[in-house]
C-alpha cells in the first residue's frame, strides 16, 4: 500500500510543468525508489553518477531558475554528504 501511493504521487509530480526528478538510478534500475518512477516521462529525468554535492548543487540551481528538482539520494548518508551544498552554498 506504501509503496502504491508513493508511486501515484511520483507520478502526479511527474505530470507537473516544471519537475524534474534527479539522482541515482531514477531513469535506470538500481535502488527501491527506482520503480516509483516508472512511470514518469523519460524526458523529466536525470541520471546522476554517485556525485551527491553536484547534486544537491545542480538541484539548487535547478530551483533557482523555477524548476520543482525532486532530488533523490538513495540513502539517507548520501544526503549528509550534500548538506555543505545546503548549508554553505544555498
């Protein structure tokens, strides 16, 4: 059931104008959150190597010029490591 409902609302954001979903293993298998997406349009997303200050950095760009990024770190240490993105450089 979790996983039903997390999957509808990837693809209700997915639908939106202006997401995009970034990280690791959103356009190719790999992760869990992987199949969430599904679903969404090819075009809204972006592959990212293991490189989590980059992007957490491109995700804070994407922002700054009106884009939704749905940034997704496949566990939860990934995202510590972009924390000097958000603390520092936001």
């Amino acid at each position: 059931m979790y996983f039903e409902e997390l999957r509808k609302s990837m693809e209700w954001l997915g639908q939106q104008q202006d997401t995009v979903f970034i990280g690791q293993a959103v356009s190719v298998p790999g992760t869990a959150m992987s199949n969430t997406l599904k679903g969404i349009d090819q075009s809204k997303l972006i592959e990212f190597p293991v490189a989590e200050e980059m992007q957490m950095g491109v995700s804070i760009g994407l922002a700054m010029e009106k884009f939704v990024p749905i940034t997704i770190f496949p566990r939860w240490n990934f995202l510590m490591l972009a924390m000097n993105q958000l603390i520092n450089h936001l």
